[in-house]
C-alpha cells in the first residue's frame, strides 16, 4: 500500500514496486489520480486497486487498510508518501493553524497509516516492512520550520518502532529526498535549474530516484536493514544548508 500514490514520489514508487511483481494498492485523497495510477498498471500486467485516503482522517485511514487486505489477502509493505509543506509566513508570523495542519498531514498522518496497518505488517508471512518518505528539511536547517519539524519527527518515530518492532518481524525506515521534481515545482522551471547548480551531483533529484531507494528498503535485499534514515539528496547534505539557502 502507497499513500500519496496518485502523483510524484508516491507514483514512482507505484510503479516502480509493480515492476518488481507487487500487488499495491494506490492510495491518495486524489482518489481519480489514483485509479489513473492503478489502471496503468492493470494493463502493464500487474495487481493494482486504487482507494481513495485522506491521511488526516482516521476512519479514512483505516478504510483504505481495510480494502487492501480484501483485495489481495495480506499488507506485507506500506510506504507512506503522502504530506506536503506549502507557502505561509515567516516563523514569527506563522500561526498554530498552519503548524497544526503540517504536523497533521506529515507526521500525525503517518502514525495513523502506520497504526492501521500494524497487525497486518506483523502477520505478514516474511515480515512486514515501512518505508516512510522524510525530507533533508528533517536533517538540516533549509528552513519551512513547521513542515521541516514534522519531517524531523519522522526520524525519531521510525528509530523508536524499529527497535519496538523488530523482535515481531517489521522492518521501519526512513528515505529522506532532496529537492525531487515533482509537480510542486510545476512552472518553476528557473528555480529548479538554480537549485540543479548547488547540488553536487549537478541535478535535481526525479521520483524514480526515490522509488528506488523505496523498493530496495521494501524488500528482502534489505532484510538486515532497519531504523535508517537513507537520504535521496544528490550530495546536498555533504555541502551544508548555507550552500543551498545562498
């Protein structure tokens, strides 16, 4: 199950996991993009359903678990890529409605995939698996204090149900992307080509970079990996946030 898979990071990894012979289920509150999603992979050969998921809603949460275990049996994997930041104003200006919302939606969202997933992670006959997406804003000081302080929680919950978890068979980590292409950048084009000019690796990152690193944690090639954080970010941690803020 994927949530936020109708579009970006979350699609890639759609795809991607279907490429390697997953039945996934595509979860996004985009529920018209996720069938877009789903419907490709039908017809590419592959198990796809797609369910609509508003990760700030519990029951919402918990439907979409629910109809991904009566579609294909079991939920071995979850990968939780919905969240997002947005524009607001200078920290001191900031109000609590935004930082509620973005501590919602990137954090708290992902307690709740999590919750209603567990106890079919932990029946999963090879163990189950979580790969949530974090950000470098959850590691370094690149500003958007609200959305970055949710993204740092992440860490600190994936290292503690990792440890919790592993005597029961389910593996936590955690990717954490750089600047990825996706459609927030949409009609950005010079900002991406600026920021593309800091990063080593002389480019900004695409979804499929991510995905990647998503399907390689997902499976059983990382079977002795858990509690990790993987940054996905082209160099960009190596050369320090003042670099990238410049």
């Amino acid at each position: 199950m994927v949530t936020g898979g109708g579009h970006g990071i979350g699609r890639a990894s759609v795809r991607r996991l279907a490429s390697e012979g997953a039945s996934v289920t595509v979860a996004d509150i985009d529920l018209a993009a996720a069938q877009l999603v789903a419907e490709e992979i039908r017809k590419a050969g592959g198990a796809a359903v797609a369910v609509g998921c508003d990760v700030r809603d519990r029951s919402s949460v918990e439907t979409a678990v629910a109809r991904a275990v009566d579609e294909f049996g079991r939920l071995d994997v979850l990968v939780n890529t919905a969240g997002g930041g947005g524009r607001h104003p200078e920290f001191a200006d900031t109000g609590d409605e935004v930082w509620e919302d973005l501590i919602d939606l990137n954090l708290v969202g992902v307690v709740r995939c999590i919750r209603a997933a567990l106890p079919h992670l932990r029946a999963a006959p090879g163990g189950g698996s979580v790969v949530t997406i974090g950000s470098v804003n959850g590691m370094a000081t690149f500003g958007g204090e609200p959305y970055s302080a949710a993204k740092s929680g992440l860490q600190i919950l994936t290292a503690n149900l990792a440890a919790k978890y592993g005597p029961q068979g389910v593996r936590f980590n955690l990717v954490a992307p750089g600047t990825i292409r996706t459609r927030v950048w949409d009609d950005q084009a010079d900002s991406l080509a600026r920021l593309a000019r800091l990063y080593p690796l002389g480019r900004v990152g695409e979804p499929d970079d991510v995905a990647a690193a998503v399907a390689f944690l997902a499976s059983e090639d990382a079977a002795w990996i858990t509690g990790v954080v993987l940054p996905v970010d082209g160099g960009i941690l190596s050369v320090g946030p003042a670099r990238i803020q410049s």
